[in-house]
C-alpha cells in the first residue's frame, strides 16, 4: 500500500512497535496484591470520547490553560527556537496543541508525529500534512518512550521535540527521567523539547479537576470497566464500583482509582479476582512538578532549561529545554 500518496506523507516508518497484549497486561495488574492497571488502557474508541469531554470542563484546568501559554507567547517561542526546524511530537495526541505550536513557530520545514497506534498516527499525520502543505510529513508509528533514530527519514538541520498535555504525569519519576533522557537522544545536541508539565497547586483544585461535579471523569474511569467486560469476557458490574480521585501529597501525584463498593468476585477472561469492600483498583497516576523540581530533574537528563512559561494563575508550565 502506498500511504504516502494516499495520505501526502512524505514518509512513513513502521517501527512496528510491540503493542502491549492488553489481556496480560490488567490479568497481570489484577493478580497484584495491591490491583492496578496502566492509564494506557483508558482509552479505547469510548475513553477517547471521554477525554475529550474532560479537556473541555470547566474544572479541568491543564488542556485550555496550556493552549493559552501557547498562545501567549508564541512570539517568544518564535525568539526562542530555531527557524526551519524539524518538528517531532511524542504521542500525536492533540490536533490543536500542535496547530497552535507550528503557528507559534511560523513554518517548521517538517512535522514527525511519533505514535503508537497506527491507524490514530495515519489519520492525524494526514489531515495535518493535507492543511500544511509546504510543511514535510513523515509519520512515525512507535512507542514515543523508545529513542527512534529518525536520521534517514528527516531532513538535516534542527530538531524540535513537542510532548504537550502533560502526559508526561503519566509516569514514574524515574522513568519520566528516562523518557528526557531519550527525547535529548532524538533531538541532538542544539535541539529543544518543548514540553507541557502540570504543576504542584491546591489540592482541592487538582482534586476536582480529576473528579468533576458532572462525572465525566468517573465514567472516563469507570470505562476501563466497560472494555474489560467487553474485550476479556469480564463481568465487572459497574455499579458495584466507584470513582475516587486523591492527591497523594508523598508521591506528588494525583492518583485514581476504583472502590469496590462491597466484597465480590469478579470474573476475566476466566480467572476469578476477589475484591474486598473498600479496595481499590489503580488506575491512573497524573505526577505534578513544581517548577524548580522539573528544571532540576531536566538538567540532570542535558536538558537546559532556557525558559520556564506560566500562566498567570501559575496552574500549568511549559518549559523550553535545549540540549546540552
Ligand atoms: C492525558 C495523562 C495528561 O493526567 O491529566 C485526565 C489524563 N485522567 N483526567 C491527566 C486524565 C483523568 C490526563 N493526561
């Protein structure tokens, strides 16, 4: 098949990245004495639906918050990074977030979004490279936390990494090193990773910002449930759980989790995992960082913090770091 002509990529490569078996991955974290399973797995057709609803509450602060740092001050990012650089995203999640950073940059010579599902990478590689035409395309489908050698299928010149949204709160403070570490491999020394990073702030905010008055959030959790019943013959009742979103001051993260509402037995793809009244399933860690914690810990990884940008309620950052 001929994706480039298809879609006007100007390239494609296929990594052909081990999709996580989704059946061992939630057997395995429901084996666990203390249950959990990854945030990956929210989001099938109707997790993603959900999310998206989230990113437009009013108590959901971080998506519109960073759109707006984006906004205001584009001229500075303009200042700040190079003309005609190679644009890489990790997770080519945000169609909006990357239209707001290309307009803040003027016009990138190429756009590499890195992606682990294929078919979510072709569709927003596609409309994107059919909007920027002068823009060069070259789709990536990978796991964004493995280093890609991008030398043969990217131009020369510049490279700018773009990881918004703060997803990178998704994981451990060691791995979320580690991911920096790669990102400064992928764009060389002289380039920039332009990141979303949701910062440390009043509880009671982060607390309804993960548990809105509308429950959104709870049905965004509570899926999880609905796919596992529907994908691995589960008989979770949906009902006999409920949505707990807490700020886990020690760990600096907010955490969510579901509550077994009673003592039951569950049943998944034939195995039988008992649940006591009040114990949790794991379902999510979102990690906060003050500013100075990030700065420190990007450094550390080469990455020099060159600017720091906030809102003016100081909710969410942006850091602009180049690789030293
Ligand atoms: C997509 C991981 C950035 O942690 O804020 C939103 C996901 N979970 N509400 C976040 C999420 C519940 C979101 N990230």
């Amino acid at each position: 098949m001929n994706i480039a002509a298809d879609t006007h990529l100007r390239g494609f490569l296929d990594l052909e990245p081990e999709l996580e078996d989704f059946r061992t991955a939630i057997l395995e974290g429901l084996a666990e004495p203390r249950k959990a399973t990854a945030a990956k797995f929210f989001y099938d057709e109707e997790g993603s639906r959900l999310f998206e609803r989230i990113c437009e509450l009013q108590e959901y602060y971080p998506t519109r918050t960073e759109c707006g740092i984006l906004r205001d001050h584009a001229a500075e990012l303009r200042r700040l990074l190079p003309e005609g650089a190679t644009v890489i995203e990790f997770g080519s999640g945000s169609a909006d977030k990357i239209r707001l950073f290309v307009q803040a940059l003027g016009r990138p010579q190429c756009y590499v979004p890195i992606d682990i599902s294929r078919d979510h990478l072709l569709d927003n590689a596609g409309a994107f490279a059919a909007e920027n035409p002068a823009i060069e395309v070259v789709a990536v489908c990978a796991d964004f936390t493995d280093p890609v050698r991008l030398d043969e299928v990217v131009p020369k010149g510049p490279r700018i990494g773009f990881f918004p949204g703060s997803t990178i709160g998704n994981l451990e403070r060691e791995e979320a090193a580690e991911f920096l570490r790669g990102a400064r491999r992928t764009v060389g020394q002289g380039g920039f990773l332009v990141i979303g990073v949701d910062l440390k702030k009043d509880p009671a905010i982060l607390e309804a910002a993960y548990d809105d008055a509308e429950g959104v959030t709870a049905a965004f959790n509570l899926n999880l449930l609905r796919r596992i019943n529907r994908e691995l013959d589960g008989d979770f009742e949906l009902n006999a759980f409920s949505h707990r979103a807490l700020w886990n001051d020690a760990e600096g993260r907010i955490e969510m989790h579901l509550v077994s509402e009673r003592d039951q037995a569950v049943a998944v793809a034939g195995r039988r995992f008992d649940f006591r009244e009040g114990e949790t399933l794991h379902t999510e860690n979102s990690h906060k960082y003050g500013l100075d914690e990030f700065r420190t810990m990007a450094e550390d990884a080469g990455l020099h913090a060159r600017r720091s940008l906030t809102d003016a309620n100081d909710l969410f950052s942006v850091h602009v770091l180049e690789a030293v």
